[in-house]
C-alpha cells in the first residue's frame, strides 16, 4: 500500500470542508423555504452533493421544529 501524498490530501481536505459548508448552507435553506417543490429541490441537491448523507434526519429536524 502507498502514501497518499501531502498535496493529494490537502485536496481532499479541501473539499471534504467545501462539501460540509455546502450541506449546512442547504439545510438552512430547507428549513426557511415553505413551499414542498422548493424543499425537494434542496433534498435532491443535497443527495447529489452528498449520496451518503441521511435525509431522514433533516427530515426528522423539520417535524421536531413544526
């Protein structure tokens, strides 16, 4: 197995981080929209960012918050 190189993880970092800030922009923005079109719009961003991230507990955030 080889090392993964210094500039090889710093990108991966990078968009590690970018990706987090991403989400976390949608989310907010998902919990402000009213309208349900709108709302899936952001869940499938979110999906495309993200396939591994779980819908369901922003979901579950949404009915706590209603």
């Amino acid at each position: 197995m080889s090392k993964i190189s210094v500039k090889r993880r710093r990108f991966e970092i990078k968009k590690k981080r970018k990706r987090k800030e991403k989400i976390k922009k949608l989310r907010e923005k998902y919990s402000d929209t009213k309208n349900k079109r709108e709302k899936k719009e952001v869940l499938d961003k979110i999906q495309k960012i993200a396939p591994h991230y779980p819908i369901e507990e922003i979901l579950k955030l949404e009915k706590d918050k209603s």
